[in-house]
C-alpha cells in the first residue's frame, strides 16, 4: 500500500539537513538577526536543495504584517442579490492585489459567529458582513468591519444599507395609483431590519393615502419561493370581500413564489421588492422595485479600503437608492 504522507519538504527536514535548530531555520526564512552568516548560508543551501517553499502567509501573520485578504459573509451566495455583491467586492479586491474569502451563514447568528472568528483567526485585513446576529459588540477590535444591507447593533461601524423603507413606500403607492386598496404583503420575518423596514414603508404608503391597513392581509416569515407560495394561496383563497386584488412581494423569493401561485388564479397585480433574472420575460413582465446590489458591493468594498488606507473618521452610513421599474404586473387593475 503506498504511503499518504506528502513528500513537500518541512521545515523541520530544512533543519536535519543542515544541522541547526527549528528556530534559527524560522530566523533565516524570515530574515532575523542573530545567526551566524556560514550557519544562514548552510540553512540556504538545503532550503534550495530540498525545494522548501516558505509559507508567506504564516510569515505574515507572525510579523504581523497584512494578509492581503477580505472576508465577506453574506446570507447565501445562491441568491442572486448577494451573488453580485460578492463580485463587486472581489473586483474591487482584486484591484488592489487581495484576496476575498466568501462565506454563506444561512441567517443562523451562531454560524455567522462561527465564520467570523474563523475569518478572525487567519487574520483578514477587514470583514465584511451581511449579518444574522442582532448584537455585534463582540466584533470590537482592531479589523475593520463593514456592514452591508443592515446595520450593526451595539457596535459603531461603517455601513451600506438599501433604501428599505422608501422602496416599499414607492411600490405601495403605484398600486394605490391603480386603484388597489386591498394590497397584501407577503415578507421575510419582520426581525430582520431589511422586512421591518419595507413593512414600515408598506404601512405608511397606506397611512398616508387613508387607507385601512387590513392586518389579516400582512402575512411575514416567509423565507423562500415555496413558503411565500403557500401563503399567497391561502390569500387568493379568502372570501372575495377580503381578498387582497394586489401584493406586494418583499424580495425576490417571496415574488417568485407569488408568480407561482398567481398562474392559475385570477388577475392580481404584483409588485416586488428587488429584480430577479427573467422578470421582464413573463407573460406579465413583473413590476419591481429596483436596486443596484452590485454598487452596494462596491460601496462596502470602498470603505474598508478607505479604513485600511489608514482612515480614522466616524463610522460612514451609506444609503443606496432603489427605482420602481413598471413593466406590467404592478399595472393590473382592481376587478
């Protein structure tokens, strides 16, 4: 049976070979003071026969110098939003000749702990996360953190938030414009900041027009395409005085699953929260209130640059804008 082992040199065969202690090796491979220049020599010449091959990151970390990565973690790297994010940033980190590490925590604040640490521990110049967590007071330290599509909490932080609110407000208003005014919502869970902050603006739209908010017609929680059917049927199922005759999607799970409840069912308009791939190729190309992930990527990757280029102004919040993009769906009138 052949052997497992790996052949690559160590550094303690660097050190057989030339007859010296594992410390004055590390001392010659990271060029310290203190050995002799014959001993140096000696260590060089059995580094070039064995081929050892230094490790630069340990180096890097022992001498405390940059690592030249970014971590990055984001909810889930399969959802479009959060996919273009983590290419705006590993453009931006690949300008400037680093590294980016990606990781999913899945909205599980004990993983996202977990991810973050590990990031921590092989010493990423700065962290930036999407986070599960609400409390983030155990990321104070000397790494800069940037925070993107929801704030920190108990930690002051740079940050790259969406226009949350006033992108809701806007989409509720167009289905008011249409004559709506039982309009439903179907949305994440409101403890993330994201949902309670486009439930907020679904509220006030309504507020502000004198139209009663129907509770019964606000249904949160629902965090995937299969859920947000479910509970756009079970609208769709309610007495025809209570039925809602339009929704508002509160991302782009949640309009997808109510695209697929809405195939067989009468015409209900639809607006959503964020784009997603072939929105302008349906039958009914879906209305949507528009942003620019990508730019939110580039944003956060700006300003964690900006505090390792030595930065050491207050905490930046920066606000990207969204856009209601109307192709037809948010355009259905009331029966």
């Amino acid at each position: 049976m052949s052997s497992l082992r790996s052949t690559r040199p160590t550094i303690r065969d660097v050190a057989s070979r030339a007859g010296v202690s594992l410390k004055t090796v590390s001392r010659v491979i990271n060029d310290e003071p203190g050995v002799a220049v014959a001993t140096a020599a000696r260590v060089g010449d059995a580094i070039d026969e064995l081929g050892f091959q230094r490790n630069d990151l340990a180096r890097s970390l022992r001498q405390g110098v940059s690592s030249s990565t970014l971590g990055l973690v984001i909810e889930d790297v399969a959802n479009p939003f959060y996919s273009a994010i983590a290419q705006a940033v590993e453009a931006a980190a690949r300008e400037r000749g680093y590294l980016l590490i990606t990781a999913s925590c899945e909205e599980d604040p004990e993983r996202e702990r977990e991810l973050v640490n590990a990031l921590l521990r092989r010493r990423v110049d700065a962290l930036l996360l999407v986070p599960a967590s609400r409390e983030h007071s155990y990321l104070a330290g000397d790494t800069p953190v940037v925070f993107l599509d929801r704030p920190p909490a108990g930690l002051e932080a740079d940050s790259v938030l969406l226009d949350n609110f006033g992108g809701a407000r806007s989409a509720v208003e167009h289905l008011l414009a249409h004559g709506h005014r039982r309009i439903a919502m179907v949305g994440d869970t409101e403890d993330l900041f994201t949902a309670a902050e486009r439930l907020a603006g679904y509220r006030h739209a309504l507020e502000a027009a004198g139209v009663p908010i129907r509770e019964d017609l606000i249904r949160l929680g629902t965090h995937d395409a299969a859920q947000a059917e479910r509970v756009v049927d079970e609208l769709l199922a309610l007495p025809p005085d209570r039925r809602p005759t339009a929704l508002f999607a509160g991302n782009n799970r949640n309009a997808v699953g109510a695209l697929r409840a809405l195939r067989t069912a009468p015409p209900v308009a639809l607006v959503g929260f964020d784009d997603f791939e072939l929105a302008d190729l349906l039958a009914t190309p879906a209305t949507v209130v528009r942003h620019d992930s990508h730019r939110m990527g580039a944003h956060a990757a700006a300003l964690a640059f900006a505090r390792l280029d030595g930065g050491d102004h207050p905490p930046r919040r920066v606000i990207v804008p969204t856009e209601l993009v109307v192709r037809g769906s948010g355009e259905i009138p009331p029966p």
